[in-house]
C-alpha cells in the first residue's frame, strides 16, 4: 500500500504557495451574531443563518417535545424505514410553501443538485448554467454527462443566442437564483421567458432565497432551496410537479443511497416554517440592516465601481489576490469581526473576496463596528 504517486506534500506544498490552503476553524459556541473562537468572542458576519433562526427557541423546543418519540438517528434511507412521519409532514409543508404539488427531502443541497441533474439529464442533453452558479450545479451536470455550457453571469442575450442556434432535443437551463459569493440575483422573468419560448427546462438554485421572501417565486419546473441557510436547521428539498418528486425518488441516486436526516431536524425545520409566519420581523430586519450597510459604506465614500452589486444579505467586498484578501480577514479578526476570505476556485482568479453576510441577528452597534474598520483596512490600503 503506498501513496507515494500521489504527491500529497507536494499538492499541499502548491496550494500553501498559492495561499489556498484550506483549515477548519474551530468554533466552540454560537454561530449569530456572534461565536465562540479561541476563548474569544467575535461577531460572525459569515454565516448564511440570515434570519439568526439557528438559535430561536423555537427551533430547540421542537427538538426537545420530540426527543421521547423519535430516535435521534433515522436509522435508514429515505426508501427504507427512514423515512418518518415528521420528514411526510415537512415534504407536504415544502411544498406547500413554495406553491408546487410535491417537495422532496434531500440530505444537502449539494446533494440535491447533484440528484436532479445526474436523475433528469443525459449525455444527449444540454445543461446551460450561469458562470458563477454554485458548485453543485456544475458537478451535477458534469456527473450526469450532459453537454455543460456556462453563459457569462445573468448574460441573457448570449444565452438566448446559444438555446435558437441549438437543436438539443432536451435542454435545462440551471441557476442559483441568488449568487453565494456575489448575493447577485439571476433575472428570473426573462429566464421564464426564454425556458418558454425555447421549450427548454427552468431549475433555480435557491439556496439563498429560500424564506426570505414573503412571497413565493414565480413557478419554475424545478426549485431547490436549502434549510441550513435562512431556516437555520440543515438540509434540502427540490419541489416541482407530483410527476417530477416522483421519479426523483426512484431516480435521484443521492437521495435513494443515502440515510434519511435526523427526523428531530424536520421537527426543528417546521418549527423554522411557523417562526417565519407568525414573527414576520425577522425579515424586516434583515432588509433594515441591508440598508444601514449599504448606507455606512456610502457615508465612508466607498467608491461606487467597489461597493456590492447586491441587495441581498451577501455583500461582498472583492480586493484581488488570495493573500490580500486573507490579510483583510486577519486583520478584521483581530478586531473581534468575523469575515472570511473567499477564494479560489470557490471565486475566479482575481477576485477573492470579503464575503459578508448580515443577519437579522446583527444589531446596528455590530454593523457600525464592521464598517468602522472597513474603513480602518481602506485607509491602510488593504480593502
Ligand atoms: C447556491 C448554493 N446551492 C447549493 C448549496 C449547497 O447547499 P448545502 O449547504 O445544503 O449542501 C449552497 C451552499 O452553500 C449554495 O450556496
């Protein structure tokens, strides 16, 4: 047995030069607004629990009432004796959320896509994506062996071109519909229109989006959200038509070979659900914090072409390499902010970045303190 011809030293050597070795870092308690790291508290502005539910009793009361009744592993997959009467309720409850026939439960996101694109689509088929789509959207397409071609970010005009020039028998076009490292948010009227128009399948990736809106989306055929973003728990589910859910759950192979979640998760998700009906401020929050950023940056005279192009809770501040970018974070850090560093290949070369999230959890003091150094690393040249 050897792993000689692999190199491993080598390929860690190479990305330590690049600077795009990757730790863990080791968070002892909390997560928003703010974490335990190294005995030291920091306000965490990188986590995508945009509405602070992570923590909300309700969530942990949920958890508790079922705790007697339900084991806290599922014991099995989906499609064995997994499946619990807690995952039915929370699949009929997706669905009807999202205003589609019938929602299924995936462990991840990641999951999810990869299930659906590998399950629907073949090498005969057309995958168009946009460039900056997340990376399981891009595996999916890649495992399920479909041509894969990536339209330039929200560049509706090149993709109307490609879908007239090309007679793919079947085609889907596939989208985050708000971009995780750019909080950009794809043009979904025009993407209905084209999908329309070309006979093509319409996928959103909605990961970020995913109950932050009072409203559910203009239907699509499928849609993907996630719950260990907004919703704060963990997990995934695609919705679409009953004919869809149903031939994902003999065909979508990361939902059938996998251990259904912890039936306690689903119970914490539809506490999640209720949460986000009956304390709608949350959401006010969150858009009021947006706003005071936005606003703080402005007041700093942050130049318009370097301010974020989003209206969403990732605001993202690019400032070029992978080192200046880590410099920023530290230096933000020892501040008592946490922001991390985005980098390649999560990012294209030469835009790593400061993704920062805000989160209805944060208070004006913590997002006066994050743009009082902003403007600290500006002066030092650093941002
Ligand atoms: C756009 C997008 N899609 C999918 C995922 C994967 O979701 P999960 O974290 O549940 O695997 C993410 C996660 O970061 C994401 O940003």
């Amino acid at each position: 047995m050897s792993l000689i011809s692999f190199d491993l030293q080598g390929q860690l050597e190479s990305l330590g030069h690049q600077q795009l070795l990757r730790q863990t870092r080791i968070i002892s308690a909390g997560v928003t607004p703010s974490c335990q790291r190294d005995g030291r508290t920091l306000v965490n502005f990188s986590s995508n629990d945009y509405l602070g539910l992570a923590s909300h009793p309700a969530l942990r009361d949920a958890i508790h009432q079922h705790l007697q009744e339900h084991a806290v592993g599922a014991g099995a997959a989906h499609l064995v004796t997994g499946h619990s009467s807690l995952h039915d309720v929370l699949e009929q409850r997706l669905a009807q959320e999202t205003g589609y026939a019938s929602a299924l439960l995936f462990s991840t996101g990641y999951m999810a896509n990869l299930g659906v694109l590998s399950a629907l689509m073949s090498r005969e088929d057309t995958v168009y994506q946009d460039r900056l789509n997340h990376a399981s959207l891009l595996d999916g397409a890649r495992l399920s062996g479909a041509r894969l071609r990536r339209y330039p970010h929200r560049d509706m005009v090149q993709l109307g071109e490609w879908l007239s020039a090309d007679p793919a028998q079947r085609t889907l076009i596939a989208t985050d519909q708000v971009f995780s490292m750019d909080g950009t948010e794809a043009p979904l009227s025009e993407l209905r229109e084209l999908a329309e128009r070309h006979q093509a399948a319409l996928m959103i990736d909605d990961a970020h989006g995913f109950g932050l809106r009072p409203h559910p989306l203009p239907p699509v055929d499928i849609y993907m959200g996630t719950l260990g973003k907004a919703i704060g728990t963990f997990g995934a589910f695609v919705a679409g038509s009953a004919e869809l859910i149903e031939l994902l759950r003999s065909r979508a192979r990361s939902y059938c070979f996998t251990t259904a979640t912890p039936p306690l998760l689903a119970a914490a998700t539809l506490a999640a659900l209720d949460v986000l009906h009956s304390e709608p401020h949350h959401r006010l929050k969150l858009q009021e914090n947006i706003h005071f950023f936005q606003q703080g940056l402005s007041e700093l005279g942050w130049p318009a072409a370097h301010l974020p192009a989003s209206q969403t809770a990732i605001q993202p501040l690019i400032v070029g390499s992978a080192d200046r970018a880590l410099r920023a974070a530290e230096a933000l850090e020892q501040q008592g902010l946490l922001v991390m560093a985005i980098r390649p290949p999560t990012v294209p070369l030469g835009t790593s970045r400061l993704r920062i999230t805000l989160s209805a959890a944060h208070t004006p003091e913590h997002i006066s303190l994050l743009l009082q150094a902003l403007k600290t690393l500006r002066e030092g040249g650093l941002v």
